[in-house]
C-alpha cells in the first residue's frame, strides 16, 4: 500500500492528500471493480438469462401437467359412456 501512496504523492495535483483520504479513494475504486468493462450489465444478462430458463420449466411443468389432469378426465368420461352404454 506504500507504493500506491507513494505514487498519488507524485501526481502534482493530489500530492497534499491525507493517507486517509487516498485510503478512501482506493477502497471505492476496489469496491466497485466488477462494474468496470461492462461487469454489471453482463452478470445482469447471465441472471435475465437463468431467470428466463426457469420460467420455461415451469410453463412446461404445468403444461405437462394440464395434459395429464385431461387425458384423466377423458378416460373417466370414456368409463362413463361405457358405463351408460352397458345399461
């Protein structure tokens, strides 16, 4: 961390900066590194994405069981008709 003091101390406009000003500075600057070069916005594509494919399993999900709730109730409308048939 000496070197980087060091080095702000050698740019003639923050070279009468407090340790712990530069101090505050640096950890802002480190806190937001995974935002640079578009980090945000493509972890925000990557989620967008899982989310997308989640929703997709669901609707199909319920689709498939939509379909298995009807194909029952065809078959039990079948047992009836037959059922009525046989009287």
């Amino acid at each position: 961390m000496l070197c980087l003091l060091e080095a702000v101390r050698k740019n003639p406009m923050t070279s009468r900066a407090t340790n712990a000003e530069i101090e505050v500075c640096m950890k802002k600057w480190l806190r937001n590194a995974a935002d640079r070069m578009g980090g945000r916005s493509a972890r925000m594509r990557k989620m967008m994405h899982k989310a997308n494919q989640l929703r997709g399993k669901k609707k199909d999900c319920r689709r498939a069981a939509s379909d298995h709730s009807s194909s029952e109730k065809d078959s039990a409308s079948d047992n009836i008709s037959d059922a009525e048939e046989a009287l």
